[in-house]
C-alpha cells in the first residue's frame, strides 16, 4: 500500500514514529539515492571504457591507471553503500526500519533524515566508536 506524499513532506518528531507517510518518505529516499548511485557507476563505466587507450607516454599511463584505481575504489565503496540501501529497504518492509539495532530504541528523525542508513542511534553509534577507538589504541 502506498501513500501519497506532498513533494514538501519532511517527516517530524511531532507524528507518530515509522508511521506510513514517513515510511514511504524514507523508501523514497532511499529509492532515489540507489538509482542516483547506479547512474554514476554506469556514467563511470562507459568513461573507463572510453579512456582505455593506450597511453604512448609512460607518465600519462601512469597517471591514468592512478585515476581508473581511485575510480574503481569509488566504485567499490558506492556498491557497499548499496548493499547497506538495500538492507534499509528491507528493513522497512519487515517494519524494523528506523530502530537502533543495539537499544531497540528509535533513532532519531533528524539522524535519518541526514543518514537513512543509519542502524544506531546516535548514542549507540558513540559508544559503538569509543569502543572501536578503545581497541585500535591498545
């Protein structure tokens, strides 16, 4: 079942949470910055394909297998992105959507609203990196 949106819909702390507007809201999001992600890869396909003369002088040889490695670990982390757009996706069909993976609780509006991938709250996601930077440190 979908909902009808208006194009100024922002979801706020005021409505119930993960109700059914700010559900599609956020399938939207997610939707659009996943076919903005799978534009740009195809866009740097055909630029790699285009680009993979060959390069008579060793320094533009170089210099171009440099930008065709930093574009392909672009691409690399944009797939990851990916995956994690994808599991959000899921997790708004099976309604765990928009609860901290730790606490249970509801992660902000604002948090997702900037970050729709996020799975912690913002005191999770804290703790979670004080623990990390604990065990780098050691």
């Amino acid at each position: 079942m979908t909902v009808e949106l208006a194009s100024d819909y922002r979801p706020s702390e005021d409505e119930p949470f993960m109700n059914e507007r700010q559900r599609e809201y956020f399938r939207n999001k997610l939707l659009a910055w996943k076919e903005d992600i799978l534009r740009e890869s195809r866009e740097t396909l055909a630029h790699l394909q285009e680009e993979s003369q060959n390069h008579p002088d060793f320094a533009d040889r170089a210099s171009s297998e440099t930008d065709r490695s930093i574009e392909l670990r672009a691409r690399d982390r944009q797939r990851k992105l990916i995956s994690k757009i994808d599991a959000a996706l899921e997790r708004i069909e099976d309604g765990s959507y928009g609860y901290c993976e730790e606490t249970g609780e509801p992660i902000s509006v604002k948090r997702l609203d900037a970050r729709p991938i996020a799975t912690l709250s913002i005191e999770a996601q804290e703790a979670h990196e004080r623990r990390e930077k604990v065990y780098r440190d050691d």
